[in-house]
C-alpha cells in the first residue's frame, strides 16, 4: 500500500490516504508521442486510486528501449506549475527538467516519472501561501512551512517504484540531487545508483538552493562558507543553461553516477 496526502493552507498536510497500488487497483494507458525535443516517446498514464476512491494520475515518459541491456537513467520529478508553466527564476525545478532531456537525448535513453507533488506533496494553495510569507514576511520556504504547520516535505515515492517494477526494473540510475528521493525508492524495493544532477545557482535562486540543501539535505554541493560546511566546493561555470558540463562536478560518496552532458538544449 502507497500513501498520498491532501493539503489545505492552514497545514492539514498529514492526513495520508492510502493508495491500493495492486494491478487491479490502477489502470494504465500507453500511447506514442511526437516530442521536439526528444522525438519520438512512449507515454504511460497511471491511474491509482485510493481507499477513498480518489483517483491519483502519474505519468512515465520513457525515451528509448533498450533497458534490458544496460541500467537506465531515470528522474523522478514532483510538478513545479511556477517553474515549469510560469518558468519562475525563484527554484530549480525547470533547469533540472531541460538538464534531464539532455542526458536522455545524451544516452538516447531514459524515463521520467512525473509525480503530481505540488509544493514539495503539500499542494498548491500550500505552496502560494508559503510564497505569500516569504514576500510579506521575508521567510524562507522551510521557516513558513513550519509556521503554517506543513512537513517540510510531504513527498512519497512509492508509486514511481510500482511504476519501475511495471516496467521491469529493479536498478535504476536516479537524477537527483535528494538523497530522501533515493531512500524512498530503495525501501520500495528499487536499487539506486544516484548521479548529481545540479543546475546552476542564478541570483534570483541562490538563497533558495542554499536552503534546500542546509535545512531540506539536498546535495547540492554549495562550500563551506555557504552551508553547514559538510559539502565540497562547488564551481559553476556560465549560467544554468550555457554550459552542459554543469550537470556533475565531482560525485560524492554516496553519488557515484557521472553524467556529463554534450551540446546544449535543443531549439
């Protein structure tokens, strides 16, 4: 059994339904697409549904098909609609989307697992209220969500580990820089070898990324003067989307995937 959470602003972000993820408690449908930046794909739209009937979509797009005969690269990814929609400077979530079609136009494979997560699986209203706060009241986005009483991350897994068992997988290459992503999915039965997948810090998300990784643990590789001082240094080079060569800079111990992308987005 899976757990989803729903969310109101004034912090009921606890209450967990349980999603029944056995086969005959989702539905799937598979199609093709024609993309511009990858070509053509494979779209599979999951449908789990809970203990109270809700219904809960979550999208794998897979690139290529030859994960049979070497592990795939995979990124889970939680929607960002500021970011990805609104392409909002503030976060990182659409770098590290246009970073992960480099590496699979890179490799000529991948699969990304779409999770609707918004505001890190708080929810929408959740997230703009939080934003309102740190406007109004110059807190950062870990300071409002304790004060509106929010886990600071409500996220789960669970359901991209179905998702990859479907698709035959047990070991995965993962693109993260969260180390929480890679224990969801390990206890969910899925073999992780992570790889760094970093964005170049902009001046707009700077204050941002450092507290991802000081209070949230991202590895984010900020230097000591920047953070808790437990990281190595970080040397980015351009800005975020001029240099391929920004997606790894050295692994660390517990990331020991290296991948380094050639040419630049596609246009």
């Amino acid at each position: 059994m899976l757990f989803s959470s729903t969310s109101t602003a004034n912090g009921d972000c606890g209450r967990a339904s349980i999603i029944l993820a056995s086969k005959d408690k989702h539905q799937v449908r598979v199609h093709s697409l024609r993309t511009n930046a990858l070509g053509d794909v494979f779209v599979r739209v999951f449908q789990f549904e809970d203990e109270f009937s809700h219904t809960h979509p979550v999208v794998a797009l897979t690139v290529g098909n030859n994960f049979d005969r070497m592990v795939p690269l995979v990124r889970v990814h939680s929607r960002c609609l500021y970011g990805e929609v609104f392409g909002s400077l503030d976060c990182d979530c659409l770098p590290q989307l246009q970073l992960t079609w480099q590496a699979f136009i890179h490799e000529k494979s991948g699969i990304l697992i779409y999770l609707e997560q918004e505001g890190r699986g708080c929810g929408l209203i959740s997230k703009a209220t939080a934003y309102e706060m740190r406007q109004e009241e110059g807190l950062d986005t870990v300071e409002a969500y304790r004060r509106l009483g929010l886990p600071l991350d409500a996220r789960q897994y669970s359901t991209a580990a179905v998702i990859l068992k479907e698709l035959g997988l047990d070991n995965v290459r993962l693109l993260t820089n969260n180390p929480a992503k890679i224990s969801g999915l390990v206890a969910a039965g899925i073999g992780v070898q992570p790889v760094h997948l970093r964005s170049e810090p902009t001046k707009w998300n700077h204050d941002y990324l450092v507290v991802k990784q000081v209070k949230l643990g991202h590895d984010l590789g900020f230097g000591a003067d920047q953070s808790s001082g437990q990281w190595e240094d970080w040397r980015g080079r351009g800005g975020p989307w001029k240099d391929p060569r920004n997606v790894v800079v050295r692994p660390r111990e517990q990331f020991e995937g290296d991948w380094r992308g050639l040419g630049g987005i596609p246009q």
